[in-house]
C-alpha cells in the first residue's frame, strides 16, 4: 500500500478503518505502521462458550 497513488491510498485505508487517513504521513510506511500498532491483538484462542441445557440459568462452561 505503501507505493500507491494517493488517490487510491486513501481509498484504500478508508476501506480498512471505515475513515479517512486524518493525516498523511511520509512515508506512508510510517502510516501503515502506526496502523498495525493500534490496531488490538486478536486471541490466539476462540472464547468457550455457554453450554445451555434448556433450563433457566444452567449455562454452563465447557
């Protein structure tokens, strides 16, 4: 993304974050770095879920 037109750039990152880019840095590098750095890490595990038996309040955890 880094060697994009600008145009196309800042299609792009309002793609991936839903907004246009506030700023634009130089390089756009240093963009695509802030980026990763706010963005939160996923769980290496899925949540376990509630198991619900069908009576009221008897969810229980795997």
């Amino acid at each position: 993304m880094a060697d994009l037109p600008t145009a196309v750039f800042v299609e792009r990152w309002r793609l991936i974050t839903g907004e246009p880019p506030a700023i634009l840095l130089n390089p756009r590098s240093a963009m695509l770095a802030l980026l990763v750095a706010s963005t939160p890490v996923a769980p290496l595990e899925p949540p376990v879920p509630a198991w619900d038996d069908g009576g009221r309040g008897s969810g229980t955890p795997r």
